[in-house]
C-alpha cells in the first residue's frame, strides 16, 4: 500500500509517524508534500535505520518535528 498525502489530509491524524526509507515514497517526500498541501497541523516524526547527528540535522531540517533512529529503547 503506497503512503498517501491525501488520506492524512482527509482524516487530520494527531500524528504522522513515517519511515524515511520507504518503496515508493520516501519519508521526506511525503513529509514535503504533507507540508507544501500548507497542513502543519499535526506533528510529524520521521524514523531511520539512519542514526547519527547528521541523520537527525537532516530530518529535522526537513521540516520534522521529530527524527528517532532505529532501533530505538524505551529506557533513557
């Protein structure tokens, strides 16, 4: 099933949880399309296998509100 921008649009989640590595649409395509549809309403949090400072800059700078690598822990 291909992510669609649309749908999120439609159903306003409280959240948009997204990988950045994804088949058809990447995490930051569908992050660019939510927000240049000029819905920044909902927080968006992309996730990578992708760890590292620069891999957080880069989500971030993307216009996420949050970047989290893989794997992650629940025990800070």
């Amino acid at each position: 099933m291909t992510p669609r921008p649309r749908a999120a649009r439609a159903r306003r989640p409280d959240l948009l949880l997204s990988d950045v590595m994804m088949p058809r649409l990447d995490g930051y395509e569908l992050l660019d399309a939510v927000r240049s549809a000029g819905d920044a309403g909902h927080p968006v949090i992309l996730l990578s296998a992708r760890a590292g400072e620069e891999a957080a800059i880069q989500g971030l700078s993307a216009g996420a509100d949050d970047y989290l690598p893989k794997p992650f822990s629940g025990e800070s």
